[in-house]
C-alpha cells in the first residue's frame, strides 16, 4: 500500500477534528450516546467539500424520515411483534428499493431512511414508551456529527469539486484522444478495450462528481449546464470511435482508402498526437472533411460508401472534439462564455435518460427482508437482549453495499472489520479508557485511530474498510457522559454487532451471488428490447429518449465489463445498429417513394429481428433488404439521401461484419426494376 498522499492526510485530520468537536458537543449537552456522533462524521465525510455538505443534508433528511417511521411503527405494532418486523422490514426494503432506482447521491436519503428506522426501533421493542425521546436522541445525535462535519470541510482548507471536475474531464478528454487514436491506426487488444471502458466509466464518476456542485461554494449553475452539455457527446464518441475503427478495417480489405480520405484520418491522427489543442488546424479540418464528403461520386461502389460512411464519421469526431475542447477552456477559464450553437447537435439525437433496473432493485429490497427477518427470528428465539443490535447491524451493512452486483465480498469484509473492531475496542475500553480524566486525555487517546480510520476512507480502495471500522469500534465503545464498565454488555453488544454483519454476509451469499455477468446479460436484453421500439419509433422525442436510455446502459456497463474482465464490443454495436436506424428513420422523408418502400423492409425486418431478442446471427432476408436498399438510395444526391446510406452502411457492418461486399448493379438496372 503507497503511502497517503498529503490530501489524504488533510482529510483524515479534518475528519478526526470533527469526529473529536462532534463527540465534545454530545458530552456537553449531554446526549444519551455520543458514539453514534462519531459514527455519523465519519459516514457523512468525504474529500469533497461540496460532497460532504450535500451528503450532510441529504442524511438530515434521511434520518428525520426514518425516525418518524419508527415513531409511527413501534408503539402501534409493539403488542404484534410479527408485524412489527413484517412492517420494519418492508420499510426499510422499500426505501433500499427507491435508492438503488436513484444512481445520484440523493439515493443516500432512501437508503439512509430505511436503516434508521431498524436503527431506532428494535432496540426499543422491549420500551416502546421511550420510542419517541430515542428517536430525538438518535436525531439529535446524528445532527450533531452531520454539522460537524459540514462546517469543518467548509472551514478548514475546503477542497471545492469545480477544480476536481475541471482535471477530470482534462484527463477524460486526454484519454478519449488516446482512444481516437486507437481507432485511427486500428490498434487491437486489450489496451485499446482498457481505453474505451475507461472513457464509459469516467463519464459516470463525472456526472455523478456533478451532482455535488449546487452544494459546493457559489453553487456553479454554469457547470452544471457544461456538465449536461458535455456527457453526451462523451458517450457518443464511443460508437462514432468504432464506427471508424470498422470502416478502417473494412477499406483495408478493399484496397485502402483513397487518397485524400487517408490525408484526413492522418491529419486527425497528427493532430491528436500533437495535444488535441490547435483550434484553427481542427477548424480547416473539419471544413475539409466537409468538402471531401459534398465532393463524392453521385454512383458509388461498395468501396466508395464505406468510405463516405468513414467520412462523415470522421466529421462527427472532429465536431465532438471541437465541442469537448471549448467546453473544458469554459470550465477551466470563463464557464459562462459559451454563447454560440454547439458543432454537434446532440438533443435531436439523444435525450438525457437514466436506464432503470427494477430487477435488481426488488432484488436487493427482498434480500434486505429476509436480512432482518432472519436476524429477528434469531433474537426472538434465542430471547437476546442485545439482538436489536444484531438486527440494526445487519441492515446497516446489507444496505450499504447494495448496489453492488455482488455485495457478499464487501459484506464479509465489513464482517472482519467487526471481528477486528471487538478487539480494538476492548484495548480501549479495558486498557486505556480507564485511565482517562478529562476530555483532553480522550482525544489524545482517541486521535491514532480516528486519524487511521480517515486515512483509510480517504482511498478508494479502503474506503469500505475504514467506514466499517469507524462504525463498529465507535458503536462497541460506547462513550457516554459517565465511563462505566459493563463486562457483559460490552461483549453481547459487540458479539450482537458482528453476528448481525455476519448474517447479512450469509444471506447475500445465499441471495445475492448473481454477479457482474448476470448486469451485463440483463443490460445486453434491455438493449435488444430498445432496439425493437427504435425501429418503430413514431416521434423525433422517442427517438432521443431511446438513444439516450442507451448510452446510459454504456455507462453501467463499463465498471461491470470491468469486473468481469469482459470487452463491450456487443454494447457497443448494439449503440452503433441503433444510431444507424434513426439514420434510415429521419432520412425517409427526403427520398422518393421507391426508396422509402426498401427503408420501411429494411426497418420492418429489423423490429421483427429485434422483438425477436434472438441471439442468433441476423437472416440472410434482413441482409438481402439492406443490400436492396444500398442499391436504390446509392443514386440519389441530397442530405436525406447520405444519412440513409450512413445507416444502411453502418447496419450492413454492425449485423454482417463478415459477410462479403454486397453486388451493386449499374443504375440501368435500378431503373428498370423500378417501372
């Protein structure tokens, strides 16, 4: 493990301060368990200021939702203890259900709701008189540490997210240009998979870096709109990217491009490799390719469409490119300059739409369930008194790793971090506590392992573990105004919280073992099914939501191909068969009605291929239509016609890639069988 770097230290001091003003507060007023004060800094905290005053209120919010939950449950359900769980269970289901449906931060309010209603309400079952003063104390004591947090990341050399934002999309932007070259000298292998899944997945961490920015100082409502601007055409360069890549390859095998199509991709190549910053040459070659495309034979071979189709991708790149460098010189320099239209139209081609998995979602809400229900009937059968610790335990790890495809590793990591903290907290406890007099003494002793505990959250990687750690050694000390020494308590309370960890790591095996494959099937079905509805889309909004819900799947995609160790060429070209129908779709207006009549075959057969969700190749019958069709519109001249002929070329190499080039016979012929 590297040693932390110097930001790293800053936050975990920043935070340990909190953690320390967050339990002084507590003491004095007194609140009844100051612990939970420090739990919360350290699950509110993050690098970020924004970040932690927007996680700050939405854990406000979260928990005054759950506390009244509780309140409205437990005195009225109490004599009933089966429904109580019943009830208790289905809430906090029901809120994990809502927050895995929200992939922004303001799902922390559905799932923090959830688990502050167990939090709450089980440990007092046996009192239910006193539901309302817990639920104020737990409100209270959780507010305490929330502020605390909030106001030492804002004082305390903030960290603000707009410049974090900015090197981002920098190193996304360096990054894409690596790509554009990986598709321009159409390298092959792992690499260039690693490049293309690494533009998908920063393009999520950004948007999701984005939400955090109306919380940051001075709000930033320019960044935002940048940030809306931006995504899509991030996204888009990943089809457009090996659109290009397969046109390469394909003129390869038929002789190489011509002349001035092989100047342009060498000059968009030089130009990438140069930085990616020199407007004015990007500028003459966008006018270039431009007039390259205007400047093609009216009759053309299988050899001249592929080109053209390289072409106008070529084109898009440069367009996006352009777009993407004048909005990151916004971002860095003056956010509110951008007047003009962008180059590339992206709202007539996708809409901004969020992919929503109820599958999964209702799968974690049922495994969150029977979670709590089983930990319930061990605490009824066994009589535990300190089982309602094992059931909070068990919910609050259950629904923190959630969202991941297979939560069981995280789990059972939170599983040892208990096992490990029982022994910390006992030295604590046992050893040093008793010797301590005054608050002074208290933070000294208590410093090393919240500064360690910051340490570990500020890196991605033991981000899980230092969470874990801060809440079980925090919650099994159990500082109070009055240090007293309860042997038994402090092991069943400490046994009780492992156990509840341990049985929601058990559950989830039993539950949850699905994987990233099973995401990435469910994904690649979902696609097959827009697909479908793009062919017989009616409106130009249907269209771009579709195109939309789409490139978001790219988003979800990435970090599972990730974890699976998977390529997502599928993804992919399912996004360019999608891209290329809407070609054909807007494009049927221009042409004459014999063209439109093979447009509508080709988009018939495709809706019947795509409701099919057939994972078989794609009939010959579908390539015969397409390759009819490439025969008629190839003879017409205007933009309706190209953008037919872009899709029609596109489809042919998305569906049939190794199929040999299609026989266009002369024009004669085109015009006889016409009559």
């Amino acid at each position: 493990m590297a040693f932390p770097a110097l930001q790293q230290w800053i936050f975990s001091f920043k935070t340990t301060i909190a953690a320390l003003l967050a339990l002084l507060i507590a003491l004095w007023l007194p609140l009844p368990n100051p612990y939970w004060s420090i739990a919360t800094v350290y699950i509110a905290s993050n690098p970020l200021s924004g970040a932690t005053r927007s996680k700050a209120i939405f854990r406000v919010i979260g928990t005054l939702l759950g506390a009244s939950a509780a309140i409205a449950m437990v005195p009225n359900l109490v004599n009933t203890p089966i429904l109580l769980i019943i009830a208790l269970g289905l809430w906090s289901a029901g809120c994990l259900y809502i927050a895995m449906l929200d992939r922004t931060p303001r799902s922390y309010i559905f799932m923090l709701a959830g688990y502050t209603a167990a939090l709450i309400g089980f440990p007092t079952v046996d009192v239910p008189g006193t539901i309302f003063d817990v639920a104020l104390a737990r409100t209270e004591e959780i507010i305490v540490g929330i502020l605390c947090a909030a106001v030492v990341s804002s004082i305390i050399l903030p960290r603000p997210v707009a410049p974090v934002i900015a090197l981002r999309l920098k190193a996304w932007l360096a990054n894409a240009d690596v790509s554009a070259r990986d598709a321009l000298q159409l390298r092959t292998g792992a690499e260039p998979d690693r490049h293309r899944l690494k533009l998908a997945g920063d393009t999520g961490e950004i948007e999701n870096l984005s939400t955090h920015l109306i919380y940051d100082a001075g709000g930033h409502p320019e960044f935002l709109r940048l940030i809306r601007d931006v995504r899509p055409r991030m996204l888009m360069l990943i089809p457009i990217l090996s659109s290009i890549a397969d046109r390469l390859h394909e003129l390869s095998l038929l002789g190489g491009p011509s002349r001035a199509a092989q100047q342009l991709v060498d000059r968009m190549d030089k130009w990438l490799a140069a930085g990616g910053t020199d407007a004015e040459e990007l500028d003459r070659l966008r006018s270039d390719i431009e007039a390259c495309v205007d400047s093609t034979r009216a009759h053309r071979s299988w050899h001249d469409l592929v080109e053209l189709s390289l072409l106008i991708r070529l084109g898009d790149l440069a367009a996006i490119r352009w777009d993407c460098l004048d909005i990151l010189r916004s971002v860095e320099q003056a956010p509110d300059h951008i007047s003009r239209p962008y180059t590339y139209p992206i709202a007539e081609r996708a809409a901004l739409v969020h992919h929503y998995d109820h599958g999964l979602a209702m799968l974690s809400a049922i495994v969150s369930f029977v979670t709590i229900s089983v930990c319930c009937t061990f605490w009824i059968l066994l009589s535990w008194p300190e089982g309602g610790y094992a059931v909070l335990m068990a919910a609050v790890a259950g629904n923190l790793f959630s969202a991941q495809d297979n939560p069981v590793p995280s789990i059972v990591m939170f599983a040892k971090c208990s096992v490990v903290s029982i022994g910390i907290a006992a030295l604590y406890v046992f050893g040093i506590l008793p010797h301590v007099h005054n608050f002074e003494t208290l933070a000294l002793v208590l410093a090393p392992a919240l500064v360690f505990f910051g340490l570990c959250i500020s890196k991605p990687e033991t981000l899980f573990m230092g969470l874990a750690l801060a809440i079980c050694v925090a919650a099994m000390m159990g500082l109070q105004v009055t240090f007293a020494v309860d042997t038994s308590t402090f092991w069943n309370s400490s046994i009780a919280t492992s156990v509840g960890v341990i049985l929601a790591a058990t559950t989830a095996s039993m539950l949850r073992t699905l994987g990233a494959e099973w995401s990435i099937r469910r994904l690649a079905v979902a696609n097959k099914e827009t697909l479908a509805e793009i062919a017989d889309a009616q409106t130009a909004r249907d269209e771009a939501r579709l195109t939309g819900v789409m490139l978001d799947r790219l988003v979800l995609l990435a970090p599972r191909a990730k974890a699976a160790g998977h390529r997502i060429p599928g993804a992919i070209g399912e996004l360019r068969e999608g891209f290329n129908i809407l070609d054909l779709r807007r494009s049927r207006i221009g042409l004459t009605p014999y063209s439109r009549r093979r447009i509508d075959a080709v988009l018939l057969m495709l809706k019947r291929y795509y409701q099919n969700k057939s994972t078989v190749p794609a009939p010959d019958l579908l390539l015969a239509a397409v390759n009819r069709a490439l025969a008629v519109v190839r003879n017409e001249h205007g933009a309706s016609a190209r953008s037919a002929l872009l899709g029609l070329v596109g489809l042919r190499r998305s569906l049939f890639p190794d199929r040999s080039p299609p026989h266009l016979p002369h024009a004669p012929v085109l015009l006889e069988a016409a009559q």
